[in-house]
C-alpha cells in the first residue's frame, strides 16, 4: 500500500451542499408585484421584497417573512391567487409578478 492511498484511507470528503433555491419560486428576498382584493371594486397593487426582518414595515416596500401575506405566497409560482385573513377579513392576492 503507498503512503498516498494510506493517509487517503485516513481521510475522507465532506462535501457541503448548499440547498437549492428555486428562482421560480417566492422565498426570502424575492421581490414580488402582488395585487390584493379587499373586495369587488377595491383592490391595491403593491411591490414589494420579502425580508426576515421583523422591524422592515409594509410601507417600505418590505415584507417580513412572518406576515399573514408573507405566509400565504412563500413557495407559490408567479400567477398563484389565494386568499388569508386579517382581523377576521379575507384579502384575495395575486402575485402578477417575481424576481429573485
């Protein structure tokens, strides 16, 4: 056995893998063009960049990754309509566009 193939027995490769990230997918700093529906004839477009900052505020154009509208669209594809609920009201989103 040479010296080589002895100290290679010895030793072996970890290899860390970084996961993955989906670009067609939503996911933590995806900026996204939504449209939300508060009802028949009410409705607002908003662009804004998913964060994992609890203190980035709606108004900023930031959405924490915790938020009732951040948890309804991680995960979901350009084009996903879905509704949640704030204080007991449905708002129906659409996401019309993303990028990572």
């Amino acid at each position: 056995m040479s010296s080589n193939s002895k100290i290679s027995s010895n030793y072996r490769t970890v290899t860390k893998e970084k996961p993955l990230e989906n670009a067609n997918l939503i996911q933590i700093g995806s900026k996204v063009h939504l449209q939300l529906t508060f009802s028949e004839d009410d409705f607002e477009d908003y662009f804004l960049k998913i964060t994992s900052n609890p203190s980035d505020l709606l108004s900023d154009g930031l959405l924490f990754v915790e938020a009732p509208l951040a948890q309804c669209i991680l995960g979901k594809e350009n084009g996903f309509v879905g509704e949640y609920r704030v204080n007991g009201s449905k708002i129906k989103v659409a996401v019309l566009a993303l990028e990572n």
